[in-house]
C-alpha cells in the first residue's frame, strides 16, 4: 500500500478513536479569526520494518468565535427642564361698609332759675341760666375696612435635575477549543454550556443598565417634559428614548452573534 494511501487511511481511524475537548476558554480575542483549524499530530504508534499495517495517527480540530462583552460606563449630565411653579403673594383690599353711629342732637333749651341764698325775703341774686336739651339719634355712615389675605400665582420655573445616562463599551472576547474531528456529544455540549453562561452574564448587565434608563425616563416624563428632547445645562441636546433603543439594539446584535455560535456547536454534534 502506498504512503499517501496509508495517510488518509489513517486520517479516517483517527476520527473514530480521539474523545472528549482538549480545551475551551474564554480570553481577549486576538485580532485573527481561525476556525476549524485540522492538526495531525504524531503516530500513536511505531512499525517495525516492513509491517504493512496502518499507522494511526490522532487528529483534532481547533475552533474560535469571536464575541462582545459590554463594560457599563456612566456619564453624568445636568438637564433644563421647565416646570410649573406656584407661590403665594400678600395683598390687601380696602372697602367701605355701612355702620350705624349715634349722634348727639339739640332739641331744645331749658332755663334754669337760681339764686345766691335760698331767702329770697332778704336782698338776694338771682340768675337765669338756659341749658341744652341733647338726644343721642342713630345715624347711618359709611365705614373703611380692609382685609389681608395671601394670593397664589402660578407660573414656569427653570429647574435642573441630574440624569445617568449608560453608555457601553463592547469589548471582544475570543471563545477557543479543540475538538477531535469526530467530536463527542457530551463534549459538545460542555462547551454549550459554558457559552450559554456569558450569554446569561451579558443579559442580566444588560437588564439592568435598561432598567436604569427606563426609570429616568418615567422621572423625566413625571415632571412633564419629553425625554426625547432634552436640554442639557451646557446647551446640547439628549435624547433617552433614543439612547435606549441603541442599548436594546445592541444587546439584541450581540445575543444573535452568540445565538449562531451555539448553532454552530449543536452543528457539531451532529457530524
């Protein structure tokens, strides 16, 4: 039998005989992709001279994905809104009133006789003196009064509440491991696993950094401004809905990169 018979020969028992994943790991991706890379490495046995017999020679194959994780940033930032405002204002209010007063009229004038000693047989003084006759008569008037009391006014007032708007940055990340070229079930699907745990990680810091947004957004609407039109204290503009819809969008690109890797592994299964 000729050498390069023998070769694929081998390279087919090879196939049958190698189990279980080499490695798998998760690492800063480097810049190259290399999938299914095929390695033939040394015989698993020696031949005496002249044996004809099949050399067997193991053979694996070695994958990488690439994939992104997120690292949540903060930025914080100042917004204008313009919100209704009431205060109180003191006012006074001067008015006239009817009342009733009594005056004091003239009716008449009575005389009153008298005299310096009370025997009047004797030389005496004698006087008349007229006194006034008075009666107290009700008499309608008008009287000022004021009153004192507080008047709201309502009006807009500038105000400025402080915002976190999340940002992310996706960093990537290499997924590595080798295989044989007829790879095991059960080897596959640790690796399935594994994947499934950074696609779960990805989603709960995704969850959250959504959910902080969305609770500044129903605090901007509580105040009775349009979150897609905010103005910043320095004069630029942001937009929350918008800035929410990139996460999700993001989130959502990067959970369907993971979906197609898995697809790819439940592939491999299959061979």
């Amino acid at each position: 039998m000729g050498s390069s018979k023998l070769l694929i020969l081998a390279c087919g028992i090879a196939c049958g005989m190698v189990h279980g994943a080499l490695a798998a790991d998760i690492q800063p991706a480097p810049p190259q992709r290399e999938t299914g890379r095929i390695e033939i490495g040394p015989p698993i046995q020696t031949l005496a001279p002249g044996d004809d017999r099949p050399i067997l020679v193991p053979t694996t194959r070695k994958y990488q994905w690439i994939f992104r994780v997120p690292v949540v940033s903060i930025e914080h930032r100042r917004i204008r809104v313009t919100a209704p405002n009431m205060r109180t204002r003191w006012k006074r209010m001067d008015y006239e009133t009817p009342a009733l007063r009594s005056k004091r009229v003239k009716l008449w004038e009575a005389p009153e006789f008298s005299c310096k000693y009370p025997d009047l047989i004797l030389p005496n003084e004698c006087r008349t003196v007229w006194h006034g006759v008075y009666i107290d008569v009700p008499v309608l008037v008008s009287e000022r009064a004021h009153v004192e009391f507080d008047v709201p006014q309502f009006g807009l007032a500038e105000q400025f509440i402080d915002v976190e708007v999340p940002r992310w940055t996706w960093t990537d990340k290499s997924f590595r491991f080798s295989l044989p070229a007829i790879a095991p079930p059960e080897a596959v699907q640790r690796l399935r696993l594994a994947l499934n745990g950074q696609r779960a990680a990805i989603v709960a810091a995704t969850d959250e950094t959504i959910a902080n947004i969305t609770r500044e957004i129903e605090t901007i609407e509580a105040s009775g401004e349009d979150p897609s039109k905010l103005a910043s204290g320095d004069g630029s503009s942001l937009d929350l809905l918008a800035q929410r819809q990139s996460l999700l969008d993001q989130r959502a690109a990067e959970l369907e990169r993971l979906a197609d890797i898995d697809a790819e592994l439940a592939h491999l299964s299959t061979r």
